[in-house]
C-alpha cells in the first residue's frame, strides 16, 4: 500500500494536516505547488523530509503537518463519491467478520473506498479483496485510486451489478460485506462466493429498519445461522479545564458587600439631595428620588424582568460561559501554548486558580450511521450422520 | 361493561387554549428552526424572507395549525401526512462526483421569483433543467423535491408552548444557556422531585428558568415554589417567557439570593418607615410604600424559607454543589426529594462521593440521561442522523432524619 | 391521593426502604407486625413517626427507613402484574403528552398501575384519568389499590377490551396513552375519544419494531401528524474513590528494588550451595542449582506462562481491583462510614493516599424498553377557508 | 464486465482451519452461557450437567458447528434457524399474578429425568400440566417452550475463537480483568493504531493480554510486537489461550518490564560467562547457555526499544497514563498512533488536558465507545432488554516531529 519509508518521496501519497476539520492528501508531484489558507508550499519541498514533520510555509504565515496515510486518515482525506463508512463502523466489521492477515473478502459497492483501504491494510499482501461496484464512474475513479496507492495486487475492482450478477466467485470468500440498497438480492450469490470448508461471515450494512428485515429473512431463508444485528457510534468528548467550583459561600458574602456599597451610595445620594434641594430645579430632586427609588427597585423581591440576566454578580458570566474549550488544534499556536487555559473567574482575585479538567459529549454527535446485519454461513452437514462414523467412540469406551 | 363515570372538576390551565395577544409564540419555518414572535395586537409580524402578515389573524387560532403567507395573508393548511414529510437526514455528506449541480442559476431563480412564479414552479423548472435527474433513485428524487421546496417555500406552523416543545427549543438555540437540561432530563428531574400541584418546592435554577418553568407548570397554580438565585434583583427567567404562563401560574413563586437566605443575615435595606412630616410627596409616598410591600414580601419569604418543611430541593447551579446543599437540605421535610442536575459528571461524583458517607442523604444515584429521535417515514424508519450527545447527569437522594428510633 | 401530613397515621400506604435492591410498601394497620431480615416491627410502631424516619429494630439487628410514596417510589415498590414502565420512560411520556394539571388522560391497558400513579400525580384532582384494563384480575386488583391510594375520584377504571369496544367517550381527553399488544386497532377509538378544541397528543408503547411501523401507519391513516418516534433510557454510574495513578517510575523502582534482592538472594544460594558442596548428597547441590536457575528463570525474558498472573508486582493487585465500589447502601453502614474507602494501594507505603473520584456507567444496564410512537391531533380544519373570512386583514391594510 | 483475477498467493492464518488436539476451544451452552475446555486427543471432555464425550469427536471438525450429547456420543445438528432462536429477551421481570407456577415439582422432574425420559417428553408433559396454559398467547407459548427446551437441552455449540468471539468471552466472563474493553473499543483502538502485518509496535497491556492478543492477530505473524509490563518474570497474558494462535503468530512478541526498559539501567542478572572449569556439569552448562540466550534476548529487545522508529503506541495499563507517554513516545516514529485506553472519562480527561499544551502530539481526541445489539427474530426486532453500560474510552493522538522545519 502507501510507502513505509521513514523520508517522504516524490510519488508518496501524502495527508496534510492543516486542522482537525480540514485534512487533506496529495501526491508528492515535484514542479507543483499546494496554496492553502496555511501558506504555501512546493511539492518539492516534501521530498526528503520524515514523516510527521512541521512544515512552515515560504510566506511565514502558517504552518501544516505531513502525515503518512492510514486507512482512517484516507477516511478524513478522502474525495466523497457517496455516503461513506467511518472507523466505527469499519472496525467493528472487520472484527465481526474476523479479517485479518491472508483474508479473501469481497466488498459491494466500493464507493468512496473508505472500508476498501481498511481491509486492504488488515488483510496485507496474502490476502485478497474483490471489490464490486455498479457505478462506472466511481468504479474508474476507485480503480485509479487503488492504482496510485499501491494497492492493485491486493484488490481486484470489478464494474458490476452483483445483485444482477453476482459475484463470478465459487467457494472462495472468508467474508462478505454488502453495503448495497437491496442487499437480499445479492445474498444469493454471497452464498456462492463464500468457502464451504470452513465458517465464513457476511455482513449487511442498511441505514433504515425496514431494510434490515428484509435482509434478515432474505439470510434466513438462504440458510446463514446466527443472524444478529449491531450498531455502533462513536461518541466525542469536549475536554475543558474550569475552576474549582466556587462556594455559595462566597457568593453570598459577595451579595452582602454589594447590599453594602448599594446602602452607602443611596445614603450619598439622599446626602447629595438634600444638598441639591436649596437648587432652584425641581427636576434635580425628581432625578435623585428617582434614583434613589431605583436602587430600592433593585431590592431582592419583586417582578421577574422580560429578558436579560439581570444584576448578575460579575463572576457569573464567568461561571456562565466555563464551556469547555473545543478541542481546537493546539498546534496551531505556535507562540502560545496557553491560549486553551481558561480565563479564571473573575471572583477569584489574584491567586491562581485552581483548575479540574470536565470532560463531556460533545453537543452533536452522529446518532445513526448504519444497523450492521452478520450472519455466519457453516460448512455443510457431511452426508452420513456423525454417530454411524464410530459407534465405539464413546468416552466409556476407553 | 361500566361507562366511566362523568367529570365534573373544571380543568385548571397553566396558558390559554389559543393563541392571545401577548403571547410570546414560537413559529416552525420551512427550514425546521422555530422563531420567537410576539402575537400583539393589530402588529404586524414580519417573518424575514417569508414575508409578513397581520398578528390578528393567529390571535384565537388554536396552537398547531400550519399557513401559508399568500399576499401577506395566512392560508390555513391541512396538517402533513407522512408522504408529505421531508426526510431530514438527507445526507449532508458532500457529494462530489458532479451529479448534484445546482440546475438553475442563482441569478435565473431571483429572476423567477421576481417574475412572481410560485415556489412550486421555480422546483419544476429545476428538475427539468436538472442534468442527470433523470439517472436519480425514486428516492432521491423525493429527496431534492423536498429540498427545494423548503428552500422557497413560505408555510410556517405555530408551536403549541408545551414544556416539551419550549424545552426543546431553548435546547437547540442555546444548550449552554439551560446547562445541557435536554427534555428528557428535565421530564426526569420533575418526576424524580415529585412536582405536583400543591406541592411546595425550593429551587436553584441557573438554567435561565428552564428548571423554574417545568416547576410552575406542574404546579399549575397550587403550592409554592422558592428559588435562591446569586442576584441582587429577582432573576431573570427568560425560559418562563416562551410558556405563555397566566398570572395565576406564575403566583405561587418567590426568590430570595444567597445573601438573603441566610438566617443570620439582616439584609440591608433602605428605611421604610418614614415620619409622615419627612414626606415631601404623594408619589414619594406611593414609593415607599411598594418599598414596604418589597421588605414584607422579602421578610415573609425569608420566614417561610427557614420555617422548612419543603417537598423538594432541585439544584441546576454553576456553584458548588455540596455547599448549596449543605445550605438548603436543613429546610427540607422527612422524606423529600434532593435533585441536583450538572452537564458534568466528575461535578457529581465528587458530591456523590461526599453525600454517601452522610446518612441523611438516603440512597444517593448517579444518573445519564440518553434520548433518541427516529425517523417513521415509511420504508425510512431510522434514529436521526445527528443527535445531541449530552442531555445532562443527575444526582437524586433522599432526605431523610438522622436521628435514629429505637425500638 | 397518599398522605400528605408530617407525620405517619395508622392507614397510611408508606414506603420501606430496606436496601436500594428492597424497597416495599405497607398499610400501616396497627395490630400486625413487619417482619423481614432487618429486623422485627410492629405497624403500631410507626404510627406517629415523621415520614423520612429511620427505625432500629425490635431486636436492635436492623433497621429501616420509612418513607412517603411517591409514583417513583411505588413503582420501585409494587406488585408486579405485568412488564412495568419505568421514570425514563413515564416522565418522557408526561412531558410529550403535555399531562399536568387539570388534564384529562386516557390509558390502556392498566397494568400493573406504574403510569396511572404518575398521572393522577400530575394532573391532580382537577384532572382525570380513565384507565382500561382488558384482564379481569388485574384490573380488580388495580381498583383495589388506587382506592386504598385515594385515587378513586382522579381515575375511572373500567374493564374492557378498548381495541375491540373502545373507549366510551367522545371528544373528551387531551392525551392517550396506550400500552397494548395491537395498538392500531385503538388508533380510531382513541380519535373519537381526544378534543377537538386544541391539540390533543397520543403515544404508543410498543417494545418491537414492527409494532413501531404500524402503528405508525394507522395513525397517518387515522390523520394524525407529526409523527415521531423516540427512545430514552437512563444510563446508571457507578462511583468509586482510587487512590491518584501510580507513576510508572514508581513501578520501575521497585522492579528494580526485586532485581536487587533476587541478586542478594541468588548470591546467598550459590553461597550456601559452595558450603553445602562438601556434603555427601548430591541431591542437596542439585536442588542448590534448581534453585538459582528457577531464579534465572523469572529473569525477564522468556516464554509466556500459559495461565495465571505470574509474578507480578505486589501493587499490581490492589491496582487490579480500584474497581469503583458499588453504589452500596452506606445507610446500613451504622458503624463505619469508611467502608466505601477502598484500601490503598499496597505499593504507597505510610503516607495517606491522595484519592479521586472517579465514575462510568454500570456494567450492566437496560438496554432497550420500548419505543415511544408520539403523534398529534389537531383541530380539524374550519369549514369555510381562512382567506375568506377577512381578506382585509393583510397588513397593508393598516 | 471483466472475470475477477485468479488469487494464488497462499494464505497465512493465526490458527488452524479446524478443531486440533491442544486446542483450548469455547463451547456455548443451552443457558447462553460459554465455557471454555481443552481438546486433548483420547481424553474425555465433561461438561457437567450436559454429560461427557470423547474429545476426538472434536477434533478435525470445524468451528461453529451444533451437537448434541446422546448416549456420551455427539449428534451433528444443523444450524439452528430464526423459527427455532429463543427469544433471550423474554422478560425478567416477576410475574406474581400466579399465571406463571410450575407445573411439575422438582422432584417429579427429577423422577423423570432419572427414569430416561427425554428433555422434549418432560416438556410436553410441563405443558400439559400447566394450569394456564390454554390461556396464554401463541407467543408467550414459544418462549415458555423455548425457555424450557434450555434447561433441558444437552446441546452445545463450539465457538469459533475469532478475536470478537474470545473478546466477547472475557467481556461477559470478567470485565474487569480486561479494562472493560469491549469488542468495539478493541476494534478501534487496533484501527487506530494502524496495526498491520509487518508493522513495529509497542504496547502496555494490563488488559489480560486481550490488546496483545488483538495486535498479535492483525499482524499475522509479520512485523514486530513490544510489550513493556510491570513484572519481574515475562506476563501472562491469558487472553491467548483462547485464541489458539499458531507458534509462528506469537513469535514476533518480546517484552521488557519498566526497570529493563529503562536505558540507563543495567539489569542485575547472574553471571553468563562462566570459566569453563568451573562448569560442574553437563546440565549446568544447558542451563548456563540457556541464561545466556535469555540474556542475549533482553539485551537485543532493549536495543530494539532504544533504536525506536516504532509505529504505534497502545496502552492499556493501571498506571499513570502520561507518565507512560513520556517513557515510551520517544521510541516512536514521526506520524505514529497513540492510543490510550481507559475505563473512566476523568483518568483520560486529565491526560487530555497535559497532551493538548505539547506539540508533538498532534490532534489528541477522547471517544466514548457505543454499542447496541439487537434481537432479530421475526416480528420482534428490538434491542436488548440488558446490555453493557459501558465499553471504554479512547485517547487518540499522532505523534509529530516539534522542531520545525522552516522553508
């Protein structure tokens, strides 16, 4: 597949990293140029460099990372052709369907690829993968793809419409993954294609419900045993670091303080009305009673306001927004590491905050991907039964 | 075969059975946001591009319904059927193999649209323009359809203010603002506290009156709700807004701040009891009384906070919980329900972790809340694509006397 | 509907908590007696008790919490008549239906009166709760407890097949709740049954897929809208205090420390064996060199034993097992609070053990109970249009 | 459309094709539950209430097959279809209306039993007696029957030991044991670190060996595993005995513990090079060449640590997770996986918040796994009444070269 040198060369396929949202891959092509928001590079410049390297840009105004691809870093990179699987689902199936080094697997459709680079990694140069896809186009572009990533003596990529069709394969799978519209048509010709000598396992991936139990009766009826059915998410996590909790304690003693400064300043205020009052201007006085009643509006009992937050305490709005800071891609800060240390709270003067990391899902996260329908397909019952084979094999015989 | 017996008990209600004027309501748009308009009226309400129209035609109207703004009138619509329902998990995934280009130009639709062609024209002309749809799934077809149409489409549905609908809008403007309280966290918090009309609670709601509003619509009107709130004036419960409460709901509540609510405290307050011959005026006169009202309701309210006996404590607070309930728990009666709720759960552990070595705080759990939405469309049944991934945890115990009876 | 006075009276249902695993209700009714394994108590005892009492036995083995029912507390407590609905659920179902005070819900079946209890606390007695249960007996012992419960005026319970003989009433209830085997056949019923003033909510309760998809169907054919399904389950957390991690230089410290002594020791052995040399058996220096290569043998490299842990550090059990404590009832703890301190680490010698907090979600947990099919009902439309009625009340009129 | 290409490359596989004599092989019980037992040739397999049989019946079958026990001998049953899969969800719950009593008493069941009647006659002879049977539904029926054929039954299953079936195995039996990693968690963090054939990797496994046994099968027997532990004598990692790997799939495993991978120490161990004359004996001098091959092993594992360049990093361990990071990154090459596994949020919480200030970890991230099994039998498609709270969390990180390459 991709290269395993330590030093990056020209033909390399490569990932940039620019930020966690925006990752992207390139062939290594000395004489062309990559122009992005991060700054701008020559190809050229890659040459030569290892692996995990940071790479500034010629204008001085950003910086990226060049990784070496991995089939989930491809899955972050790569161009979308249609709906894709993610590493949740992918691993979970290459488990379940117990691929691994010298594994004959067969895929439809290929689509975006996505799940093909995973097995091709997983199964390495002993196995083999039949990849099958309907659409031309995408299977042109699949076919390149694998071409320029090393990966034609693994896959074997074939335009085809294998519920029509089938698989043109006898006995030779160790697994089945149909990511198809009508999987229970092609069940069929899995059958097929799957090895007799040995359990081999398919698996259906299908968005909605209706289509999981048509497959599932289809696999039925086909004679696949141990039918069952997953799902499977993965569910980020927002790490913050906040201040210590602070104590009611001290909030209150901070409203006993306030109720004080308020007294004082309405006893000025009174004090300054008075003293205006030999002021000719009536409006003056108005403006001071006014004030002063204001203050007395601000008394602790009375109607809820329409909107806003009030009077909040000042250390409020900083408890209030002590959201964890999003996973933002630290190396993007070069000249200072501590932009993800969270204000203190203001309530807190001088000393240091103490600081707790919180972690917690993040707001949106992927609620449904696919339900993963296995089945397990068991060599056939040999002709004769078991107990006429040997009669004296029996444990009390020995 | 017994026939149920008749009722006869007049139903209490937390709002109108229509919308009124001066109702806060909250509109769907064809893009699935809700909107918060004011129904005042004879006011206009103007909906941004869908347009505007005259607040007196939904003053009346039951909540529900759906309209189409034609002329700047509202045509009532049947409600959709499930065939007319757009599937809201269309991928969002970008598909670039060239098949979805956009058919018309921008240019050419805001031509279309000044021309006066309706929205159902401009997307006929989009699909016959569109390059390959005819290569497209059934599917799909329906799929872009839909797309279209809620993109020029002028149909708005007006939301019943149910704690349900109101809660889950405040969820998806602002999930911070309600510290990640989703519905089914709340719907849990209110049950677990035993809300119910008569009941006699006390609140600590920094959730912008999320927790305050599900408290008063269960009450509806009947018992008391006490909230302690970290402001020198009465806090701001914006939520309670969106509920359309009548007078009579929002009666039962009361605050007091943590300065307030402590015994030993003798809150400063400008005098009230001023020698008749030191007022100047009647409307200075009028001012101290409602000062005198403000200290009576303030004094009454503090005496009723450490009388006790309290059904419930509920606590959504940014502060530090132990310390909260450590002020609050004594006002509790035998047996009552202690709810704390963070977006944390290392927050709650480490007061679960305190509570349970403490014996009046009986059978303390530690709970997560997990929801999910599906999609019914037929042949489509799936859990939506996106959903949230946090709705809050909860910390629940119960109240009980430390001191011991023996037999 | 229960007591709600301070303090208990003899025909009281009240709440014994025994463990959180045991939780039951009693009538208090002086002259019998409550016996159990934590102990021996007459009714007559808890007559005039406070409710959130804690009770020492007669026997002084035991004790027990009494506590005021509350729907959450008797759904912990009642008899089980049939699969009950838990909080998750049942405050789910509340908020959707938009049941509070006043409202006037329908449910089918009864059952075991889980739902019923949370209803006719919500609604209160201005609201009303027609409750249908299909089974004779089990609708007999629910009429039973909701008048011992006080709830005779808040629930009408009627015996009766709602699918095939409905509900007796006619634009009369603001939400319905079903809780049956075949919902769609009381979809209709249930149509008749909802207001039509306003709109009126309905939720099936159906724990199998394919009961969702009909009943989804029959309820847009009925013309409900906004037909949607949810699910929702509470996820429980174990919490458990471990002492802070335990750096790995700590850990190659003491490997180290081992190496040392098995040196000494080794040198000792050879030591002894060059003593015992002079002796007569050779049996003796044979176990002599046993003895050093065995120690050989636990040098680091080598093959893998095949079981058992080997010899691993001493530390490494204690950090084995930091699994959290299970959410124990410390009520029961009389004596000793510190039982949920898990021992410390045998590695960190004297000083306290700085300890954490820690939480994840129990290891088992309900999976999945049912799915909620909500849908509403609104007002059916006026006979005349809309646009007829005033077409000069556009704004530009004004 | 063009015939797939002929494959002619031989297959390598961790384990053999069918069932060997050594084998330790799990066997799914009537209950659900799997027991694990050795298939050594001539020897007798017992499986308690089940009976016992010869373990050459075994031997040579493949994987995944039914038998029953009959007379101690086994009868090949076919695979078993939707019709006759019990529904393991039937409800737990008690049902104490008195329709659920047990028709025969114990000791008539054992009267049968002990008379040679078969576990279907028994059944038949339950259902007969049940006072209200007739009044049951057609499905409470089956799951009666079913629940009944299981307490029965002398059938078994063998388990074909993939990786998801041994992890499953160890996630059921002791959660604990593994770090509550279940398969899902293993699954990804063997994706995330890229584990391949022929790739060089370090690992911590306080897991019981279940992420070795997981690298050790994607690799296939090709490429390098390191694995550094905490104790004096090379790990157990019991994991690997259900997996049955092949001598030449566990050949690419050496390990160090935390004193040998330290460069600056040297480790004690007793002399190797021994004058000849003071070698007494012919087996002292086995032994003495065996300590030397040991020796010789540390030392070139330790060399092979120290050169570094390895491609991933995964730990599972009890110890401080970034104080591990700090020993064992610097061994990785530029553009390396780390993986971090956890049971609690807080421990990776804590790691997440050091990682994220230094820059050559690059994009570290924290998952929570999620996993939900669903029933499939006709017309009852849900998921599973009880399921595993939790699975693990991931850290996940690439480490990146912090000096900096200007252009």
């Amino acid at each position: 597949m991709w290269s395993t040198a330590r030093l990056i060369a020209a033909g390399d396929t490569v990932i940039l990293w620019l930020t966690r949202e925006l990752v992207q891959h390139l062939v290594v092509t000395p004489g062309k140029d990559f122009n992005s928001k991060f700054g701008h590079y020559r190809h050229s410049d890659l040459v030569g460099l290892p692996y995990g390297s940071k790479l500034g840009s010629r204008t001085g105004r950003g910086f990226i990372h060049i990784l070496r691809p991995t089939p989930e870093l491809w899955t972050m990179a790569l161009p979308h052709r249609t709906q894709i699987l993610y590493i949740a689902d992918i691993s979970l199936v290459v488990s379940y369907l117990d691929i691994r080094r010298g594994s004959r697997v067969i895929e439809a459709g290929t689509g975006s690829g996505s799940f093909s680079h995973s097995v091709a990694r997983s199964i390495g140069p002993s196995g083999h993968l039949w990849s099958y896809e309907f659409h031309e186009a995408r299977a042109k572009k699949a076919r390149e793809e694998f071409a320029q990533h090393g990966m034609s003596d693994i896959v074997t990529l074939t335009h085809q419409n294998v519920c029509k069709d089938g698989f043109n394969l006898t006995d030779a799978a160790d697994s089945v993954f149909l990511d198809l519209p009508a999987p229970w048509d092609a069940v069929e010709h899995a059958k097929q294609a799957l090895r007799k000598d040995r359990p081999t396992r398919i698996c259906c991936f299908s968005p909605c419900m209706e289509q999981v139990l048509r497959t599932v009766s289809a696999l039925n009826d086909a004679g696949f045993s141990d039918i069952t059915m997953y799902e499977t998410l993965v569910r980020s996590h927002d790490v913050g670091q906040v201040p210590v909790l602070q104590s009611i304690t001290e909030v209150a003693d901070k409203l006993k303080k306030g109720e004080e400064v308020r007294e004082i300043k309405r006893l000025r205020q009174i004090a300054g009305g008075q003293r205006s009052h030999q002021n000719p201007h009536g409006e003056k006085r108005k403006r001071d009673e006014d004030s002063e009643m204001n203050e007395q509006e601000d008394a602790p009992v009375g109607e809820a306001e329409d909107s806003g937050s009030g009077k909040r305490l000042k250390t409020d709005d900083d408890m209030g927004t002590w959201t964890p800071s999003r996973d933002v891609d630290v190396s993007r800060n070069l000249d200072d590491p501590s932009t993800h240390i969270l204000r203190a709270g203001a309530s807190i003067p001088a000393a240091p905050t103490a600081k707790i990391s919180v972690s917690k899902a993040t707001s949106e996260v992927r609620g449904h991907t696919s339900y993963l329908t296995f089945a397990t397909l068991l060599p056939p019952m040999p002709p004769a039964p078991l107990e006429d084979d040997a009669p004296s094999q029996g444990p009390q015989s020995t | 075969m017994s026939a149920p017996s008749p009722v006869i008990v007049p139903q209490f209600s937390t709002r109108t059975l229509t919308i009124q004027s001066g109702n806060t309501i909250l509109l769907r748009l064809p893009n699935g946001e809700a909107k918060a308009v004011k129904t005042e009226k004879n006011s206009t309400v103007s909906l941004g591009r869908l347009g505007v129209f005259y607040a007196n035609e939904l003053i009346g109207e039951p909540f529900g319904r759906t309209y189409d703004i034609v002329d700047k009138k509202l045509k009532l619509l049947p409600p959709r059927t499930l065939a007319e329902v757009e599937d809201t998990d269309a991928t969002n995934e970008l598909i670039n193999d060239g098949e979805f280009v956009q058919p018309l130009t921008l240019e050419e639709i805001q031509t279309l649209k000044q021309s006066g062609a309706h929205a159902s024209e401009i997307i006929k002309m989009q699909i016959e323009q569109h390059a390959n749809y005819s290569l497209k799934t059934e599917y799909s077809k329906e799929k872009y359809k839909k797309r279209k149409e809620a993109k020029y489409s002028k149909i708005f549905t007006t939301i019943d203010p149910t704690l349900f609908n109101v809660c889950e809008h405040w969820f998806r403007k602002d999930q911070t603002r309600i510290r990640d309280i989703r519905i089914d966290a709340l719907s849990q918090i209110l049950n677990m506290a035993n809300i119910r009309p008569g009941g006699r609670y006390l609140a600590v709601d920094d959730a912008s009156g999320l927790i305050v509003s599900g408290i008063l619509e269960r009450m509806g009107g009947d018992g008391r709700l006490l909230t302690i709130c970290n402001t020198d004036s009465p806090p701001a419960y914006p939520v309670t807004v969106n509920m359309n409460f009548t007078n009579e709901t929002v009666a039962v509540l009361s605050s007091l701040n943590w300065a307030t609510a402590e015994p030993g405290h003798t809150p400063l307050v400008a005098p009230v009891d001023v020698p008749a011959d030191q007022i100047k005026s009647d409307r200075q006169k009028t001012r101290l009384n409602k000062r005198k009202a403000a200290l009576d309701l303030l004094n009454t309210t503090r005496e009723e906070l450490f009388a006790g006996e309290f059904d419930a404590l509920i606590v959504a607070s940014d502060y530090e919980p132990f310390s909260i309930l450590e002020k609050l728990v004594p006002y509790l009666t035998g047996s009552a329900s202690i709810v704390v709720q963070s977006p944390y759960a290392q927050i709650l552990s480490d007061l679960h972790a305190k509570l349970r070595a403490l014996p009046e705080y009986l059978g303390p759990s530690l709970t997560e809340v997990w929801l999910r939405r599906y999609q019914v469309l037929p042949g489509r049944t799936h859990p939506t694509m996106n959903t949230s991934g946090t709705g809050s945890f909860i910390l629940h115990a119960i109240k009980v006397y430390t001191f011991f009876v023996w037999l």
